[in-house]
C-alpha cells in the first residue's frame, strides 16, 4: 500500500510542520522499501480537488530508502495536516495529468509512449 510519508523533524505535537516535505512510499517489514518523489500540493492540499486532500502522513526516523517507521504502540505513528495548509489552488483536469505522468514515465524509461 502507497502511504504518505514525512521524517519525525517535521512534525510537532502531533501535526505535520511542512506537508511540502512529504512523498509516496511503500513500508515493508517496519521500513521504506519504495519511495517516490515530493507531493504535489496541487493535487494533495487543494480545497478545489477536496477528494485527494492529504489528511495525514506517516512519520518515519529518515525520510529515505530504508528508513524506520516509528510506531506508537502497535500502530504506525502519524501527523494531521492542518486545514491551514489547504488552499484554493484551482481545477485539477486529471485525465490531461494521467497523460502526462505516463508520457514522463515513458521518457525517463526511454519508451515510446502511446
């Protein structure tokens, strides 16, 4: 599962300090086996695209491959994004990004794109 993940130096009290210093990753066995690049605040704290709003993030030792999720109890800890964070930022046309994000994957693996 693609969770929302963020390093325990931004956090505080329980909230997210940055939700810009957040990326995708996929924890395994307690630690970041697969990790993409930054969020998109257009599609993740945009009032205008409120189905994909990024409500919360996991916190981890070190925002990299292999860095630990730290658990509370026997959950993984998380962080709230403060409402704060969210802004009007516009429509977000997400068949025109679905061809983009393909045409960028196909150019950095250097395949023809459809």
């Amino acid at each position: 599962m693609i969770r929302h993940l963020t390093s325990l130096d931004n956090s505080k009290n329980g909230e997210i300090i940055d939700p810009l210093k957040v990326k995708h990753g996929v924890i395994t066995a307690l630690k970041i086996s697969d990790l993409s690049g930054w969020i998109d605040p257009t599609t993740h704290l945009n009032l205008d695209f409120p189905e994909h709003l990024m409500g919360i993030a996991y916190v981890v030792k070190k925002l990299e491959l292999g860095g630990e999720i730290i658990l509370e109890g026997d959950r993984f800890m998380y962080v709230i994004v403060n409402p704060k964070f969210f802004k009007h930022l516009g429509n977000v046309d997400i068949t025109e990004r679905s061809i983009e994000m393909r045409r960028a994957f196909h150019n950095k693996a250097n395949i023809s794109a459809p």
